[in-house]
C-alpha cells in the first residue's frame, strides 16, 4: 500500500482539530498525487469515523497510550508505518510530532520537514514551507526519502465539512514495554483550549504593570471573544502573567486566525512565536512600536481605555 497517512490524535477518544484539518488537506494533496489517504490512530478512539474526512483505511493500535511515553509511541507509529506502507506522513506539531514522530524518522532512515504551515503538491511529490529564523525567511522543504515526513502548525488549513460513508479500520498490533509509571495525573484548572491549538489569542505585555490589572483587562477580553489568554516573556518575567501563557521564542509558537497583542513592543523574540498569525491586530501608546509593521489593523493609544471599550463591543457583538 502506498499513499499519504495522517497521524490522527485525540485527547480521551475525541479526535483533535488537527485530525480534520491534516485529512482535508491529505485528501487535497492526493487529487493532485492521484494517490490515496489513510489515518494511524493509537489507542481507542472511533476510528471509522474518520472516513468521513476522507480517510480510506485506518492503521489502528491497540493498547492505552494516555500516558505519554515517546518510545513507546515511535514503537506503535513504526508498527503501523510498516502496515500502512505510506510515501508521505502528515502530523501535527504538537508535542508528540516535535518529540515522538522524530525518533521515529530516525528509526526509518528518512527526512522531516517540521513546523510547515504550508503543503502543496509539486513535481509528484508533496513541498513542504516552514518559517526560519524567526520567521524571517521562508524555506521549501523537499524530503527525498520514503515516507516523507511532515509536521504541521495547528490551524494552518481549514477544516473541512463531514461527508458520508466510514473508513475501513486495520488493527495493528504492537510490541510496547511502558518504561515509565505515573503516579498522578492532574488536570488543568481551566477549561480552555490550549495555546497552540488556539484559533483566537488574546497576548498581554509588561505594561499590564502587574497581575491584578492583567486579570481586569486581557482576561475579560479574551473572554469577550472566547479566546486563550497568551503573553510576552517581559510580562511573565515580570510576573504578571503565568508561565504556561508565555508565547514567543523561549514559550509557546502559536497559529491563530486572530492574535489581539496588547501593550506588546513587538521584540523579535515575541514574533518568532505568533507571526505566522492570520490576523494580527495590535493596540500600543507607542506609533513607533515594531509590532505595528507586523499587525494587519493598529490601535495606537491607551490599552487601558482601548481593550475594555473592545470588551464592552464584543461582548455586545457575539451574545
């Protein structure tokens, strides 16, 4: 068998967006390849499922895998890539394709193309672009070895409408020795969806001044707009903000289609993280700030007169 196959994860059987949004375009770029698309699921999930996106057959593996282990995870994947047989791997760049999927790479002798926000079909074979440098410069990447391995940015394609009709499901079976035990599992205290995932960002700067006024005045609009609440290293170093909340070069790398940045300079650091963004839309005293030459809309003012009129507007907008 032959083909491209996308690496489907879930969180507790319900699969990810990411899922959806890699399928749709593995089936985009197999009209262009004349070829076919295939999913690899571990653990239990409703694997047929995922026909509907236009997955023809699922590799899945058995066995549970909530515990996260990379070995024994690059274990499964080799065990399913040896059924599947595929030319090209899609995968998102979560912590499993930035931790996991290169192990797996290694074992296979092939290339990776990480952090793409870009696929297309190009001379019979699937390109790859992938922001460097702080996303500087762009660079097409071309894997020549089998499978190609590629991973993704949350939120860099859409996701397509459901059709009909479930995907075949192929059980594989692994060889996987857990060598580690957990003793406690802790979730977390809000219920949002996670910084890299996000499709709407909501970033305060050290000019919040401290973490009561970055509660009464990000918080509230990121509610406002059912968004995550991010921030600048300054303002966690600061310790306005938490340390998970951080995106930039040393915090998380983001891809929304709306990043909201408030009372953010715009240091190259911070941009590394988020300027992939769709829509970036900056609000800042400073008209000199280099944010602005990276932001599709500017507020140029005071963020503490700005963002709780915005509150107030979205507030009103979207109940």
């Amino acid at each position: 068998m032959s083909g491209i196959l996308v690496l489907a994860e879930h969180e507790g059987g319900a699969f990810k967006k990411t899922a959806f949004e890699l399928l749709g375009k593995a089936r985009e770029l197999a009209g262009a390849l004349n070829t076919s698309v295939h999913a690899v699921v571990l653990g239990s999930a409703p694997a047929a499922e995922l026909g509907k996106y236009g997955a023809a057959s699922v590799f899945q593996v058995g066995g549970d895998f909530g515990n996260y282990e990379p070995a024994a995870i690059a274990d499964a994947l080799a065990a399913a890539v040896a059924s599947a047989q595929p030319d090209v791997i899609l995968a998102p760049a979560s912590y499993l394709g930035k931790d996991a999927l290169p192990r797996l790479v290694a074992r296979l002798n092939t290339g990776l193309g990480s952090e793409c926000t870009e696929l297309r079909a190009d001379g019979g074979q699937v390109v790859g672009r992938r922001p460097m440098f702080a996303g500087k410069l762009y660079a097409d990447v071309r894997v020549s070895g089998k499978p190609a391995v590629f991973t993704v940015r949350p939120n860099s394609f859409s996701q397509p409408a459901p059709g009909s009709g479930a995907a075949e499901v192929v059980a594989v079976t692994a060889s996987i020795a857990p060598k580690t035990q957990v003793l406690e599992r802790k979730a977390p205290a809000t219920a949002t969806v996670d910084l890299t995932e996000a499709e709407r960002i909501v970033s305060g700067g050290r000019s919040l001044k401290s973490p009561e006024q970055f509660d009464q005045v990000i918080r509230p609009l990121g509610a406002s707009l059912v968004a995550t609440v991010g921030a600048s290293r300054a303002a966690v170093d600061a310790g306005i903000a938490h340390h998970n909340e951080q995106v930039g070069q040393t915090g998380k790398t983001v891809n929304p289609t709306l990043y909201i940045a408030v009372g953010i300079s715009g240091a190259i650091q911070h941009l590394a993280g988020m300027r992939t963004s769709k829509v970036i839309v900056a609000i800042n005293k400073d008209p000199d700030a280099p944010i602005f030459e990276h932001a599709t809309y500017g507020v140029v003012g005071d963020l503490f007169e700005i963002a709780p009129k915005l509150t107030e507007e979205f507030k009103r907008a979207l109940s």
